[in-house]
C-alpha cells in the first residue's frame, strides 16, 4: 500500500452522473450554488459524501469546501439577510447558513496545517485546493466533487475507494503524527472501506505501532468516539484485536495483557444475538477485574450507562455463567439500587456476553412487575432508614420472586421480621 507522496498531475478525474449525486439536490442546496456563483467564489462537495457517492450510497450528510474566507462568507450571508446558525464552528473556519429557514449546510474554507502538536493544528486559509486535500489523512477523504459532477482527486482517492485500500495521503508518518486520532481513524474507515479483515499494508502496521504512545496525548473521550465505530462496523473484532498488536491497549484505557481470546468469544456471541450491540458489552470482555472497568472510565470518560454496564458485566460475569435458569437473572433486574428498568438493560446485555440466547429472549419478553412495598412502609414497621433499608428491599424481593411476584403488600410484610432478624445476626 504504497503512499500517494505525489499529486496526481491532473486532478480532474471524470463526470459523475449518478442517482446518488442527484439525490442531494434540494431547492436550499440549488439556491447556495447560485448564491456563491453570483459572488464568484468556488463550492465543492468534501469528504464522506463524496465517498458516499462513489460508492453508490446516498450521504446523509453534504460538508461543504469553499475558497471563500469565514469573513467573506459572513459578509455574503448577512447582506443577503440568511440566518447563520452554531456559530462555534467559526474558528474552524467553518459558517452553517440556514438557507430559506429550511436546511443548514456546514461550509469550510480551505486552509492547510501550518503547526501541528499531534492533537491540534494552527491553520492558515488558501485558495489551492490542492493544499488542503494535501492536509487531509486518507486518499479516500481527500477528493472534491463539483457540483457539475466534476470529481477532483488529487491523491488517487478514486483508485483506492475503488480497489478497497485505506491509504495515508503521503507519508504516513508525518500525517499520524500531525494528529495521533489518525491512527484511530485508519481502522474505523478500514472497516468501512475495506472488503477482507485482515489486508493491511504492512508497513503502515509498523509506522502505527511507531507512533502508538501519541495516543496517550489524545483525550479520552475522542478515543472512545472512534473505538466505538470501529466496534459496531466491519470487522470491528478482528481490527480492535489488530490494534492490542500494535500496541494501543494501555492508551485505550485497556489491561496490559488485555484479555483477547475472552474479546474473541464473547465478540461473536454477541453479534449472533439479534438487537442493538452496545460497544461496552465486547469491550468488557477485554478487561480481567472490575478494577480494570474503573480503569477504563477513568481514560476514557464513559457515559454513566457506559461506566455501569462494565463494573456491572465483570462482577457479575462469572457466577451467572453457570447459571441456566431465568429466575436469578429476574431477580438481578430487580435489586433496589437504580432504576430497575435499566438494570434490566444491564441483564440483557450479560446475557448476550454470556451466550445465553434462551434466557435473552425470555427476559427481553418479560415484563418488569412493580415490587408492592414502598419504603416507607417498611421504615413504618420497623426496617432501618439509609443504606440498610436497601438490604431489606433486596431480601424482601427474593421472598417476592420465589414466590413468582404474586404476594400482597401485607403477605410481604409479614415476612420482614425475619429479613432483620438475619440481617441482625449476620452483623453480629
């Protein structure tokens, strides 16, 4: 997978003329052309659409590039009265007009890198659209589309896409170290560009593993985004497993000797049970501890849902999964800490690292039934307040359940002076 060093001496590719490309032609989309036409500045189509496009898929999103400066564009959108909308994308150099109040286009001026530190970049802007696709990482991101069809590839972007190679547009070296979330994204566009898991050049292995401790510059949190596309897309198994190879583990909040072969196992159960996959559920199978789970939040800053399916998963993994009975698992759903019907999210999805396709359905299909005691019944007769009123909750509930959630109030409450009585003993 040799590097593209070298523009190609004519950019000008060929005409596209496809279903695709004419899908993204709405009234606000002709008015913008003919907005910036009139102000004799140049707009193509960057990035993923035109990427989309070629590959015969309609893009959801159509980023914008253009010659005109952010102040330029300003001037042109407030003299002619168009609303601009998240502002904040302005020192990217990037303005979102909202044409006829309907459909708001993210457009950004060229620029290229004139500083890099491996997670920012200083930018200056240009005209030359050849510098900016030479800033840019990959070949298959780094072409134009015109809006007459014309395709505009610099870096033979087009050959790649078409021969299903994810390759660095020049040394790839230099364009991982500019920004080290580069590597990162190697392997989420490998895995929606790519037709075989395991077809990577070599040599740009061997630079990513170079660079691996550049990683430990980029925050968490956008780690995090890119490592869970590549654990729902293609050959998220196989690339998250060539990734430990090179050497990203311990800057992915990951064990040392992650767990790989547990990864392997549970990834393909998980994927063979119908339902939304949760990143974090093959994730856990990487981690040895619950320690290794609060390891993993503190790098990556998870969501709380995130944070609690991990801790929940690796305490729980190993004593249910000799279990082959539906009731255990219900009763899991129904412990007194948080809301019972997250815990139940939480019990599916062990269920799906487990294996347990069986008992996933029947407690998919199983209604949640509302526990008929309140708390403050019990504290009425006699349970503790705080912390402890939990553990009676708990132990009041397995009562309820292995009677098949069919007990009164007063049937429940005749069974709590038992409940503290052992609760006494076993503080003793």
């Amino acid at each position: 997978m040799e590097a593209r060093a070298i523009a190609r001496p004519d950019p000008v590719l060929m005409k596209i003329d496809s279903p695709e490309f004419h899908s993204i032609f709405t009234q606000e989309l002709k008015d913008l052309i003919a907005l910036f036409d009139r102000y004799n500045y140049e707009i193509r189509i960057a990035g993923g659409a035109v990427r989309d496009i070629l590959m015969n898929i309609n893009p959801k999103d159509v980023d914008i590039a253009t010659t005109a400066t952010p102040s330029q564009m300003k001037e042109i959108f407030a003299k002619e009265n168009i609303r601009m909308v998240n502002m904040n994308g302005e020192k990217h150099g990037t303005i979102t007009p909202r044409i006829n109040d309907k459909e708001s286009f993210e457009i950004t001026t060229l620029r290229l890198d004139v500083v890099t530190d491996g997670r920012h970049a200083e930018v200056v802007h240009t005209t030359d659209w050849l510098l900016d696709a030479n800033r840019r990482d990959l070949t298959i991101n780094s072409m134009f589309l015109g809006f007459d069809g014309t395709l505009y590839d610099y870096f033979y972007g087009y050959e790649d896409l078409q021969r299903r190679r994810v390759a660095f547009v020049g040394d790839p070296d230099k364009r991982i170290k500019e920004d080290f979330l580069r590597i990162l994204r190697y392997f989420r566009f490998y895995g929606r560009i790519s037709e075989k898991a395991n077809r990577h050049d070599d040599e740009t292995l061997r630079i990513i593993t170079n660079n691996a401790d550049g990683l430990a510059r980029i925050s968490g949190e956008r780690i995090w985004q890119e490592w869970k596309k590549i654990l729902t897309g293609n050959f998220g198994t196989e690339l998250t497993v060539t990734m430990i190879k090179c050497g990203l583990a311990p800057h992915c909040g990951l064990p040392e000797s992650a767990n790989v072969e547990q990864f392997v196992r549970v990834s393909e159960r998980v994927r063979s049970i119908n339902g939304k996959m949760q990143p974090m559920t093959v994730a856990s199978a990487l981690l040895h501890t619950p320690e290794d789970a609060v390891q993993l939040n503190s790098r990556l800053r998870l969501t709380v849902f995130e944070r609690e399916l991990s801790y929940f998963i690796t305490q729980n993994r190993d004593e249910a999964a000799t279990i082959e009975d539906i009731l255990p698992f219900q009763q899991l759903c129904l412990k007194s800490v948080g809301n019972a019907k997250l815990r139940k999210e939480y019990v599916l999805e062990l269920l799906k690292y487990l294996g347990k396709r069986a008992l996933y359905q029947q407690l998919l299909e199983w209604p949640l039934p509302v526990f008929p005691v309140k708390g403050n019944v019990l504290i009425a007769h006699g349970a503790p307040k705080g912390p402890k009123l939990g553990l009676v909750m708990d132990r009041l509930k397995i009562v309820w359940s292995n009677n098949l959630y069919n007990m009164s109030e007063e049937e429940i409450l005749k069974h709590l002076p038992t409940v503290l009585e052992e609760l006494n003993t076993k503080k003793k």
